[in-house]
C-alpha cells in the first residue's frame, strides 16, 4: 500500500529518508510493487519523482526503477518503467464509472459536501471523494455514512449492478465491483510472469 505506509497518510508525502533507503536497497535486489486506490499520477508525484531526485543524488542507476510496479485505483490502472527508467501507463477501461454517474457525483459534492470533501477529478477508472486536508476526522466522518447512501441510491437509480460503494477512513470510493487490491495483486503477478520470475 501506499497511504499511511508509504507516505504520511495526512502530509501525503515520504517523510522518512530511511523510506527512500529501503526503497532503492529493495529495489535492488527484487521487484516490488505499490498496490494503492490512488492514482498512479498522484504515485508517481508523490513517491517515485522524489525517489528518482535520490537515486541520482546517491549516484545509483535508475535502471532499479524497472524492478518497480505500481498498481493505482483499486486495479484499474498501472504502470511499468524501462531500463532507462521511462514509465508506461495502463489503463483498463472496461471497469470504469460511466460518465453520466461521475457527473451526478461530482455535482452531489458540489452542492452539499464540499465543505469536508472534494471530488478527486483525476480518476480515470473510479470516483472518489475524499476528505478536505483541514477537515477534523469526525467532522468527515459525520457525513461520510450519508453521501454514501445517497451514492447507493444514484447507483440504484441507474440500475448499476457492477458498481460498489467503498468507505474508507479519508474517502469514499465508488468502483467496479470487480476492483480491488486483489486485482492489483494479479495484475503484479501477470507483470512478474512476463518477466519469467515466479
């Protein structure tokens, strides 16, 4: 995972050296991958820009970045890197939130949330509203538990059966049911397979 094992799950940044440290020795030696709901955008400005600035400032290869994978949005994107360290971003379409349901969400929040949450615009296969950076835990969380019944009830509305509701401690997502880190974990496994490593 990423928030809040990666990165502060409030500052949303690496805070620990040490973190970057552990990264570069591990991908050294091994692939790994970052499996998280978040973008792979937000991934990659977040976590794997500032690793690249220490991996040049170490004097290390950024050939180790082809040992990493990064899994963003519950399984509906991903995204490899060479050996020179340029990256390639997947997308899987065919589980993404229609169009016409992320407008009634955004509006939703718009008119009645926006005061503890907002509408995280650069999700590609998922919606999700997340809880305002200066917005108390309990404050977000008074009103979480309500924008998901009213997202329960868009979902019946439109008769949308492949769709779930997830909350979660600083979100609320709304994702194919077939989503999950357990997608992400086999799309990890599919990439190690190409890479004839078992």
């Amino acid at each position: 995972d990423v928030d809040g094992v990666i990165t502060d799950i409030n500052e949303k940044k690496v805070k620990q050296i040490e973190m970057f440290e552990e990264l570069i020795r591990r991908l050294e030696n091994s692939p790994i991958a970052f499996n998280t709901g978040r973008t792979t955008a937000w991934v990659i400005d977040k976590v794997v820009e500032p690793l690249r600035h220490f991996i040049q400032e170490r004097g290390k290869s950024l050939k180790i970045l082809s040992n990493l994978f990064i899994v963003g949005e519950m399984g509906g994107t991903w995204v490899e890197f060479d050996k020179e360290g340029n990256m390639e971003e997947h997308i899987d379409y065919t589980i993404s939130v229609p169009d016409n349901i992320r407008e009634e969400v955004k509006r939703l929040v718009g008119e009645k949330y926006s005061d503890t949450m907002f509408y995280d615009p650069d999700k590609k296969t998922m919606v999700t509203v997340e809880k305002n950076l200066n917005c108390p835990q309990e404050e977000f969380e008074a009103v979480q538990s309500q924008l998901a019944a009213e997202l329960r009830t868009l979902l019946s509305l439109y008769d949308e059966k492949e769709l779930m509701v997830d909350e979660t401690t600083i979100a609320i997502d709304l994702e194919n049911a077939h989503a999950g880190k357990d997608l992400g974990a086999r799309r990890f496994l599919e990439w190690l397979a190409c890479r004839k490593i078992s």
